[in-house]
C-alpha cells in the first residue's frame, strides 16, 4: 500500500511539471517529455519547499495541490491537453534490448523495496527527508553548522530531500525504500529521453543499445537505487545538452525552456548542479548572443537555476552552512602535483573495461560533431569536476577514489548522446538539424537496418 | 575530384559511425554483464541482512550490529534526551562514524553521542550510557539492561 501512494505521489509530482511547462506552452510529447515535466515538478517541490524551509515554516503538501487545481484550471482554459505519445520501437532486436532496459530497471525497482540506500543516500539525502518528515522542516538544531548533524551537509540544496519527503509524506511513513525506491524512477527516467532524443537521429538499434547500456550502467544503477543525487545530475546534464541542442538547431522554440528547467533541477539538487548551470549558461548565452538573439526571453532559461537556487544558497550562507570545496592555500608545486595525480586517476579509470568504449565513443563523437555546444557544456561540467579535485582541501585520493566513479558515471548518458548523435548527423548531415526530409531518411535507414518489420497498419 | 573527395568522406563517415556502432555494442554487453554480476551478490537482487542487524537504514553492514543492540536497549523516553554509547577503545573510526551516522538516522529527533572508550570525565548531561562491558561507571550510575555484551545504565542507585 505504501508503494502504491508512493507512486502515486510521483504521478502528482509528473502532473504538476507536466501543467506548468503546458501552461507556457513548453510541453513535449513522448519519453523526453515525460522526463521534462518530472524535472518541472521537482524543481517546483524544490523551490516552494526550499523558501518554506528558509522563511521556518512547516512544509505542507497542500500549496502544491492548490498550485496543481490552479494550474489544471489554466491549462482547462487554453486546452493544450496533457498528451503522453510513445515512440514505440517498430525493430525486434531494439524491442529486445528495451526489454532487457526494462527487466533491469524492474529487478532493481523491485530489490530498492529492500532498501539499496548506499552511504551518502542515507547520510546526507534521506536524512534529512526523514526530519522534513519528523518536524515539517529543517529546525535550527539540525541546520547548526557546528552541532550533532553537520555531517550531513546541512547547505546541500534540498530538491531530492524534498522529493523523498514528498514519497514519504504521501506513504505516511519515512520509510528508507522509498527513497531507494525514488532512485530507480530517475534511473528510469534516462532511458526514456535517450530513447526518444537518439531514436531518429540515430536509428532504434543504436537508441535502443544506448539505452540498455545505460540502465545497466552500474555506476549510474548502484548511486541511483543508493539514493544519492548523482543520477538527479545525471539527469539534468543530459536533459539540459539535449535540449540545448535542440533549442539551438531551432527546431522547437519551447526546448531553451526546458533546457532551464533541467538546469534547475540540477542546481537544486546537487551542488556539481550549479557548475552545470553555469556552464550551459556561459555556452548557450553565447550561442544566443551570436546568433542575434539578446532579449530577456531568450536569455531568461539560462537564468532560471540561479534564480530559483538564490533563496536557499543566501540562506545557507548567512548561516554558515556554506561547505568549503576548494582550498586558497595550496602551493602551486602541490597543485602542479595534484593535476598529474588527477590526470593519472582518470587516465587508470578510462583504461578500464566499463569505461574504454565510452573513451572510444567520446573520442569519434568530438571528431564528428555538427554542434560544439554540448561538447562545451559537458567539457566544462567536467573541467570543473577535475578542478574541484585538485584543489579540495579534503584528502585528494581518498575523494577520487569514493567519488570519481559516480560523478563521471552520471556524464555518462549525456556523453552517449552527444557522441551517438554527432556520428549520426555526420552520416546523414540533416539529422543533427531535425529537418523533416533527414528524419524521414533516417527512419527508411532505421528499416533499412537488419530487416525492421514495420508495423502492419 | 569532388566526387571522389565526397565518396572518401561518406566512407569515412560510414566506417566511424560502423565503430561507433561497435563500440557501443561492447560497452552495452559490459554494462548487462556488470549489472548481472552486481545484483547476484549479498548486496544485489535481494539485499541480505543477517539477523541482528535489523532496524539500520541502508548499506553496508560494517557496524549494524551494534547500532542494532543499542536500538534494542534504548528505553523508550523524551526526545530531548541525551544518551551515550561508548564503544570499546581502540574501534575503527570509520565503524564509530557509521554507527554515529545510523543512530542519528534511526533514532533522529533523540540525539545519540558515540565514542571509543575510556569515558569521558565527565558524564553531565546523559540520561543514559550504553556502555561496552569492559568499561566501569561509578556508583551513580546502574546497570538496568543487558544485551550482546553491551550495558544500558541510568542514574539511581543500584
């Protein structure tokens, strides 16, 4: 029971970021989608839930229901609907890797109701959804910066605390699964804009195999049912590429929106969040400013994380709360160490069986890209993940060593659809437009490919 | 020449999406086989908690078992009060932090101290000890419970 209000819950939190983006007429169709109007929910739940915190007032459930009734009467006016259409694939042999995509997520949906929650999930993550469960908020007590819970990071931003505490408010029960639970639908959510952001640029197999791969991806399915925020970075940075990308060859005028909004879920949830919307929004305001484009709508997307983050990020550095990343005091011949240590771990780990072919993969989709945009946004995202590296003031190894696999595994589905995607605009140069004559080749090349039966109708 | 330069590039193009293809097959087939073999383990499919380590939030186990002792000899009480589970010295610091971490999980809003032994000097400010057996409190202090060599005391008088 408690897992059907829990999903229940969910499909609420989809609705209230499926009307808001509907109301301003952002809304996308199919998979990717789906996954936009989650990101709008939860960076909805995030910013009301993160200023009821800051102002010490109880969060409750109720403004967002009144929210969702006001939005629904909006939507109700403009009758945009709430359309879900699903790009089915029509090849058996990427119907068989869905499946296999599917039947991963289903076993470790089904294991997280034993609850995978791994180190931080529960240290940091769910710890404090159990006391937004507990009290109605964050008490000073626990935000002390000095007292008995500074280990769990009391200034980390609250969207994912605020999303388990919504499971958990819903179920009646901070129930631990419920948070290992929630990790496995963003786990889910990847696919799903993979999916419907390759399928006809690249064909249903090349889709289908990016897919499974990344479900599958233990470093992406271990952190997500562990319930920490990685897969929630994993899934605003390939969102926020994906859109940009989209928002930039022109073909959708809504996708800058969208490109915001994951944006914002990013740096609501996670700090290595706000470096991504940092970069996207150095590379798409340049982008935009190149092309002419200098209004205050158009730059406005690119704002939006920095703005709804401003609440709590004021909050927490007026309290103190702020955790210091880098260090000042590190001489430059440590530095100059350091980088070659950096370099030397990534190197090791780039050499190793789960992470050559992304290398591999990485390496032709940079020599075959149509758009430099993305590249930069991911380059950056992880330049500063390297920076951060070098100059923390923590144990550098020790920092490598528990946390390099999960940073660079949540870049891992953006990477795969950058590269994916430039290698196939390079063989068909229409794709990385969109361009209605491209996708209709592109989807004679996808039934072309192997003897793709298509659908008798 | 043009046409050749366009057939060499469209041979290009069509090779490296070809290895594109390849490698992305190879990485997917190392993915399945990964998550296979990951939720086979103690930690997969079905996550194993060994008897007397119920009540923990989470992975892994590594100090469960005493978070699990002390949860059982917690009396129920206000949430205000202050306990004090000293554990025998010389333990693994990262085994006290994890202990630490769970209790103030589990047992959050009741606030839960964790040290290695000795005792502190003093102990002002405790409603209670849950204390290793090796370790003697004065006589202020009585022993009401035991459970998996661990003492619960309060204040009175024996």
């Amino acid at each position: 029971m408690i897992v059907v209000r829990a999903v229940a819950a969910l499909v609420v939190l989809w609705l209230i970021g499926a009307l808001a983006l509907a109301c301003i007429g952002a809304r996308r169709p199919g998979g990717p989608g789906v996954a936009a109007d989650f990101a709008a929910g939860t960076a909805i739940l995030a910013f009301v839930g993160s200023v009821a915190v800051v102002a010490g007032a109880r969060v409750s459930v109720l403004p967002f229901y009144g929210l969702a009734a006001v939005l629904a009467a909006a939507v109700w006016r403009r009758r945009p609907g709430l359309r879900i259409s699903g790009a089915w694939p029509r090849d058996r042999i990427a119907l068989t890797l869905l499946a296999v995509a599917g039947a991963s997520l289903a076993s470790l949906f089904v294991s997280s109701l034993g609850d995978r929650l791994w180190w931080d999930g529960w240290v940091i993550w769910a710890l404090k959804a159990r006391v937004l469960f507990l009290e109605g908020t964050l008490p000073p007590g626990f935000l002390d910066p000095e007292g008995a819970y500074a280990f769990a990071h009391p200034g980390y931003p609250l969207a994912l605390p605020l999303v388990n505490w919504w499971l958990y408010r819903h179920a009646g029960a901070a129930a631990p699964a419920l948070a290992s639970l929630c990790g496995t639908v963003w786990l889910a959510l990847l696919p799903l804009v993979l999916w419907g952001a390759l399928r006809e640029r690249t064909g249903e197999r090349v889709a289908a195999l990016a897919a499974a791969g990344t479900v599958t991806f233990w470093p992406l399915a271990v952190n997500a049912a562990g319930g920490t925020a990685d897969v929630v970075v994993a899934l605003a940075l390939l969102g926020a590429v994906g859109e940009l990308d989209r928002g930039l060859s022109r073909a959708d005028p809504g996708a800058f929106v969208r490109c915001g909004v994951y944006l914002s879920l990013g740096a609501m949830a996670k700090m290595e969040g706000l470096v991504l919307a940092l970069a996207a929004a150095v590379v798409g305001i340049g982008s935009l400013v190149r092309r002419g484009e200098r209004s205050v709508r158009a730059v406005l997307p690119f704002a939006l994380p920095f703005i709804l983050v401003a609440p709590w990020h004021g909050f927490a550095a007026a309290r103190g709360l702020g955790r210091q990343f880098v260090s000042a005091s590190l001489a430059p011949e440590v530095i100059g160490e350091r980088i070659l240590l950096v370099i030397g771990a990534f190197g090791d780990m780039a050499l190793e069986p789960p992470w050559l072919p992304l290398v591999i993969l990485a390496g032709i989709g940079v020599l075959r890209r149509t758009s430099a945009a993305g590249w930069f946004v991911l380059g950056g995202h992880i330049a500063a993940l390297a920076v951060a590296y070098v100059l923390t003031p923590l144990d550098m190894i020790w920092l490598i060593e528990t946390s390099s696999w999960r940073l660079l595994g949540a870049c891992v589905p953006a990477l795969l659809y950058l590269s994916l995607s430039g290698v196939a605009a390079a063989s068909d140069p229409g794709a990385a437009t969109g361009d209605r004559a491209s996708r209709s080749r592109d989807r004679g090349s996808v039934r072309q490919e192997g003897g793709v039966r298509a659908a008798r109708t | 020449m043009v046409r050749g330069n366009g057939l060499s590039a469209d041979r290009e193009a069509r090779g490296l999406r070809m290895l594109a293809v390849i490698v992305l097959t190879c990485w997917c087939a190392v993915s399945v086989e990964w998550f296979a073999r990951s939720m086979r383990g103690p930690a997969g499919f079905v996550v194993r908690r060994p008897p007397g380590t119920e009540g923990v939030v989470g992975m892994p186990l590594i100090g469960a078992s005493e978070v699990t002792i002390t949860r059982r000899l917690l009396p129920p009480g206000p949430d205000g009060d202050r306990w004090l589970l000293v554990l025998p010295a010389g333990s693994d610091p990262f085994v006290l932090a994890y202990i630490r971490y769970q209790l103030a999980h589990v047992e959050y809003p009741r606030r839960i101290e964790v040290r290695a032994g000795p005792l502190p000097p003093s102990l002002d400010g405790y409603a209670g000890i849950i204390a290793a057996p090796d370790l003697v409190l004065d006589r202020s202090w009585r022993p009401t419970s035991a459970e998996g060599g661990f003492v619960r005391y309060e204040r009175g008088e024996p």
